[in-house]
C-alpha cells in the first residue's frame, strides 16, 4: 500500500512538470508568433540601463574583435548589440550624448548594459560619479 501511494505520488509530481512545460512551450510559441520582426528589432533599437567606463589596467589588451583597446578611443563593450555596431549613448541626467562603436563584450553577470572607455564617459559627464543612467540608441547609415 505505501509503494502505491509513493508510485501515485511521483506520477502527480510528473503529470505537473508536464503540464507546466507544455503550458510555457505554448505561451513562448504564442508571444513569438505575435511580434512582427519590424517589432522585435524596433524594441531593441533604443534600450535603458546603468554605464560605467572601463578601468586603466585593460588599455593595449586586446577586445572580442581583436582589436587592441585604447582609452582614447569612441569605443564601448556591450552584449546586447552585435559588435561594430554604432550606438548614440545619452546620459540621462545632463542630456549629454556621444557616438560609440561596440568592439568588446561585458561580462555575463554584470548589471551594466554598457562600459565605455574613459574619453566617452568623459564626454558624458559621468567621471566622477563613476556611473551613469544611460539611453542607448542604434545609429543607422542612412
């Protein structure tokens, strides 16, 4: 009788796990097939989040792209945008704004949605404070 009740038990359990996966499978299937493509790479035109710049010990090593990291330079390390992409970087508190190109990658873990090197953070007013509320927009060719 008490194996039976383990054996109904654990039957439960997985009928449940079953259930949930199907029900997050159809739910990620049904919000997948409602946005357009013309959505999808709109919302992720412009995004918002936390900037830092990069400390002195990375300068003359080398980025995700090979090339050899300069502090002098418009560049930034960011995972959300492929790498070579241009991006208008605004600071949030003083409106000020610099053009970056991406060409290093973050750390997985980290809150940051960006790190800049120090002469755009500089442009950006945020030297001091050391971080900064940022918007982030894509900078077409046009």
């Amino acid at each position: 009788m008490i194996q039976q009740k383990k054996y109904t038990s654990c039957l439960i359990q997985y009928a449940r796990l079953i259930a949930a996966t199907l029900f997050l499978c159809c739910l990620i299937q049904t919000s997948v097939q409602g946005q357009s493509k013309d959505n999808a790479s709109a919302s992720q035109r412009t995004i918002y989040g936390l900037a830092s710049y990069y400390a002195n010990k990375f300068e003359g090593r080398l980025t995700a792209n090979g090339e050899v990291f300069s502090q002098s330079k418009l560049t930034a390390a960011c995972n959300v945008f492929p790498l070579g992409t241009k991006l208008k970087v605004t600071n949030l508190r003083n409106r000020k704004s610099v053009i970056v190109r991406t060409n290093d990658r973050l750390h997985p873990n980290t809150r940051r949605i960006i790190d800049l090197t120090y002469t755009a953070a500089s442009k950006l007013g945020f030297i001091h404070a050391g971080l900064a509320r940022v918007r982030i927009e894509v900078v077409t060719d046009k």
